[in-house]
C-alpha cells in the first residue's frame, strides 16, 4: 500500500502543476489579506471587520486559509482524471489489478496533498496576520485567537477537500468537467449557502459550513452572527463527506469499464 501511495504522490509531483496550484493559492489568500487589513475597523454601512490589533481580526484573518480547500479540491479532480485523459488508467490496473487499492492509494495521497498544502498556508498565515496585528499596536494570543483550533480546522478542511476532489473525478471522469464542477461547487453554491446568513441553516450541513464550524468562527461583522453547528458537529459532518467521496471513488470506478 506504501508503495502506490509513493507511486500517486510521485505522478503529481513530477509535474508543474503542483507548484502552480500552490503559488496560486498563495497569492490569492494574500490578495484576500490585503483586504482584510484595508477595511479592519472600517464601517461599510453598518457592518464593519474588527480593527488588526484585536483577536476578533485575527481569528478571521487566519480562518481564511480555508478558501485554499478549492485548489486541493482541483488537484484531487486532476489526480484521478488524468489517468483517463492521458489513458495510463489500463497501465495503472494492469500494474494492480485490485482496483480498491488504487483508489484508497489516491485518496490517502490526496489527504497528504491536502495537509501539505495546508502547513503551506498556515506558515504564509503566521507571516503575514502576526506582523499585521503587532504591528498595529496589538498583542497576537494564540489562545484569545483560538489559533491552534483554526489551524486544526485548516488541516483538516484542505485535506479531505482534496478526497472531495478524488471522488469527483471519479464521478465525472472528464477533467474539464470535473474542475468545472469544483469551482462552481466551491464559489457559487457553498458560497451562495455559507455566505448569506439567512440561508446558514442549509449552509451548516454543506462541506464549508462544517469546515466553518470546526473552526468556531463566530464574529458579529454586522450581517448577523452565523448559524453553524458545534464544532465537534461540524468535524463529524466534515469526516462523513469525506468517506462519502472516498465510497464514490472507490464505488464509480470498481465498476465501471474503464475503456
């Protein structure tokens, strides 16, 4: 099992768009803390962020390295669409014909892409929101920041949206398609159901709502405090989606014809 995990992690990694994926994340995260900072203890019509020297900013501020969970959601898509679309899937079945065992290889790689890419993010965090708070005049707590639950939240978010990610590939087969899907999922729908507070109700149940419990981010902007499920809820919830894509994966591709 070892072995093939090795083998999926080395097909993604001897390629260029691991590394792309990464600094694009990066940037976007970044972009999305240049705002943060810009408009902290800025009203905007009766809502306002918290002002950078308090807990409240930081708290939002590191929970943002969850939007990375889309570009490790794309790189699950990738991982196991790719071997339909450069038809190495009958060289990967022939090698091992235990069709299973591929599969639970991709996703156990996939949690390992995921929870890399997310220490990534947790370092880039922990440059950029702790010089932003100090440097604003405030003290950066750990504990008052709930730090060590946010990164938790993190870890554990990137990597089962990269099984997310497996489990619609496998699904969808086309790459294309499958990113499609992703990105939609990710930025219209979630978005749609996590970011609107009358609509927190459905959005709890959703992968970004659970994600958003795990990590207890319960700070009054002025749109009202969000409706999400506890924590341990929200981790458990997390966890069934990711054994439900993992059974997806495994189910859609056991059965199919792969020609």
């Amino acid at each position: 099992m070892s072995g093939l995990v090795k083998a999926e992690l080395r097909k993604l990694f001897t390629t260029r768009l691991w590394w792309i994926m990464l600094l694009v994340m990066l940037v976007l995260v970044g972009v999305g803390i240049a705002f943060l900072i810009a408009f902290a203890g800025v009203d905007q019509n009766g809502s306002a962020l918290p002002a950078r020297d308090t807990a409240e900013w930081a708290e939002i501020a590191w929970s943002s390295a969850s939007s990375g969970g889309i570009f490790v959601m794309i790189l699950g898509v990738v991982m196991m669409t790719s071997e339909y679309r450069y038809q190495t899937i009958t060289g990967t079945f022939l090698t091992t014909p235990r069709r299973g065992l591929v599969i639970a290889a991709k996703v156990v790689a996939g949690l390992v892409v995921g929870a890399l890419f997310a220490v990534a993010l947790l370092v880039f965090q922990a440059v950029t929101v702790i010089p932003a708070v100090t440097l604003s005049g405030g003290e950066f707590s750990l504990s008052a920041s709930r730090i060590p639950q946010i990164s938790l939240g993190v870890l554990v978010t990137l990597a089962l949206y990269a099984v997310f990610g497996i489990g619609l590939g496998a699904l969808v087969r086309n790459q294309i398609a499958g990113i499609v899907a992703a990105v939609v999922w990710a930025y219209v729908i979630e978005g749609i159901f996590t970011g609107i507070p009358a609509l927190h109700s459905v959005g709890k149940w959703l992968p970004g709502g659970a994600a958003q419990a795990l990590m207890s981010i319960d700070v009054d902007t002025g749109l009202g405090r969000p409706e999400w499920l506890p924590a341990w809820a929200g981790a458990i919830v997390l966890v069934g989606y990711g054994l439900l894509f993992a059974a997806v994966a495994t189910g859609t591709t056991v059965r199919r014809d792969i020609t």
